[in-house]
C-alpha cells in the first residue's frame, strides 16, 4: 500500500519524505490557500515534486470543460510527477477523458459513491479519490464506499488506483489496507500517528532500563 501526504506544506512533506516512506502528495486548494501559496502555486507544486519523486496531485480551479482542459494541461507542464486533479462534475469526466487520452494522469476527486468511481474509472482516470472521512460525518460509512470501489475495480480488472483521501484517523488508513486499496493520502498528523504505540515506549524505556542495572 502507498502512503500519501494530504498537505501543501513544505515542512511536513520534507519530514514525512525523510523516513523513505512517503510515495507522494496530494493538494487541494483549500490546502493551498493555509499556506498562503495561491500566488506561488506553480513554484510550490515543483518543489514538492522535487522532494517527494513519486506522484503529487495538483487541482484544477476552473468549473467549465473548456478551461479545465487548458489548466490539466498548464498543470501537467509543470514536472512529471504531477497529477491533474479534477473535480466529479459532469465537464470534470468530460475534461477526464479527453486530457486521459492524451497521456495526461487524472485524480479525479470528491468522490461520496461507487458509481462516481466507476463513471471517473471508465473516464480514463488514474486515480479516484473517494472521501471517508466526510462521509464519516454525515453519519454514513466511509469506508464501506471504499470497499465497494475495490471490489467492483477487482471484478473488471480495472487499473485506476483507489486513493482514500479524506483520511482523519490511523484506522482508516489499516481499513483501507486490509480492504486493498491502492493508496491513502493523509494529515501529516495521522502520518506520525501510524508509527506511535504507548507500549512501543513503553518497551524500550525498560529494555535501557534493565541493561543499565546489569553493568
Ligand atoms: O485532499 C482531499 C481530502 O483528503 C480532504 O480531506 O479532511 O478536508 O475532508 P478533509
């Protein structure tokens, strides 16, 4: 399973990356704008192509077919690893599809059920992002979303990566595991909380304890 960083922020990115471990990022433009980045948009998404050397998802602003093409393809200009992300909307698959067909790799986000996720799926797209977490907070399993993605994607054989993005906890992130799903992209915060066990602390507290009572 590949991990993913859900922020745009530099900082966390570099000290998620230095545990060799981190695959690749994604942005949107509420994450953009905490960091104050609208402006230097095209600047920051390099350098954290730079860092991270695997795939980072940039999102498209416009909401007409016509600019989204242009701006997947102003986007995809930006270094290899960048991956256009569209909105499911009905020009979002449109724009899907014919920016797929020329090369260009689509994450096409903000997906609430499996059949956004087949429609973006069969639109060309490389990566669907299905969002536990707000579903989580409307009272409807997130997760349950992301097991019928996988298993309807595993019946056809189809290669568009499930990335579960709006991760809020480490739990979703070993469902999604255990449901065989492609990615999760997460909270930097969530991304530290993985590694964390109090009785891994705990352990190694004693085990230094003990080897300094034998001297
Ligand atoms: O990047 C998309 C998604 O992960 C956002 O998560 O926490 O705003 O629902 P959240």
């Amino acid at each position: 399973m590949k991990f993913f960083l859900d922020t745009a922020n530099l900082d966390e990115i570099r000290d998620a990356a230095s545990f060799g471990v981190l695959d690749g990022v994604t942005t949107n433009p509420s994450l953009v704008s905490k960091e104050g980045e609208q402006k230097g948009f095209k600047d920051l998404v390099r350098e954290i192509c730079e860092i991270v050397k695997g795939p980072v998802s940039a999102e498209v602003l416009s909401t007409d077919i016509e600019r989204m093409i242009d701006e997947a393809r102003d986007l995809a200009e930006i270094h290899e690893h960048v991956v256009v992300k569209m909105p499911m909307t009905e020009d979002g698959i449109k724009a899907t599809k014919i920016v797929s067909d020329e090369g260009i790799n689509v994450n096409v986000t903000l997906i609430f059920s499996p059949s956004q996720a087949l429609v973006a799926a069969k639109a060309g797209a490389a990566y669907v992002s299905p969002f536990v977490g707000r579903l989580d907070d409307i009272s409807e399993f997130g997760m349950e979303m992301v097991g019928d993605i996988v298993q309807i994607f595993d019946n056809y054989n189809i290669k568009t990566e499930v990335l579960v993005a709006s991760v809020r906890h480490p739990l979703h992130v070993v469902e999604a595991a255990k449901m065989g799903a492609d990615i999760a992209t997460m909270p930097y915060k969530v991304f530290k909380q993985l590694l964390k066990h109090p009785l891994t602390d705990i352990g190694l507290e004693k085990f230094l304890a003990d080897w300094g009572k034998g001297k």
